[in-house]
C-alpha cells in the first residue's frame, strides 16, 4: 500500500487526514485528501483484522464463557459498522478526489 503523502504529514496533518477520513462535510486541502485515500485501505485492512479476531474469540467463548462472548459480540458489531462505515468513506474520498 502507498503511503507516502500520510507518512509525510505533520502530527497536526494526520489529525486532519483522521477527522476528514472519519466524517462528512469537512474541507480540506488536496494533499490532505491524497493522504486521506491513502489511509482509507489501512484501516479497512486492520478492521478486516479485528473482526476476524473477534470472531475467533466470539466462536471459542460461547461454549466456555458466554460473558465474554457477549462482550466480544457486542464489539463485532461495532467493528463491523466501523468497517462499513470505512468502505464508505474510502469510495467518498476517491470520488471527491478524482
């Protein structure tokens, strides 16, 4: 994955590549955009990873632990809105890029 212009960012740049890439309605600059696309597959990538993680634990927990495995259920929800809510954004910011 490319991510040259988000690794050139400033602390303050990344601040500003995170509130653009997680909501709507925010302007931005071009190279703010740029690095806004290039995080979008990262984090689709790592949300990928955490529910997958969660499923192992949710499929182990049921017939050992259901506390935990409510937990866990109740996090895979949220992860799962999450990623929708990534894929979203990452076609968004394409489109207002291109």
């Amino acid at each position: 994955m490319k991510l040259d212009v988000y690794r050139s960012c400033t602390r303050k740049e990344k601040m500003e590549v995170l509130n653009i890439f997680w909501r709507r309605n925010i302007e931005a600059s071009s190279r703010i955009r740029e690095a806004a696309l290039q995080y979008g597959p990262v984090a689709v990538a790592c949300l990928i990873a955490i529910a997958a993680e969660l499923a192992l634990v949710i499929g182990v927990s049921l017939t050992r632990a259901h506390v935990i495995g409510l937990v866990a259920t109740i996090c895979e929800v949220f992860v799962v809105w999450s990623l929708w809510w990534a894929l979203a954004r990452t076609r968004d910011i394409k489109r207002l890029t291109n």
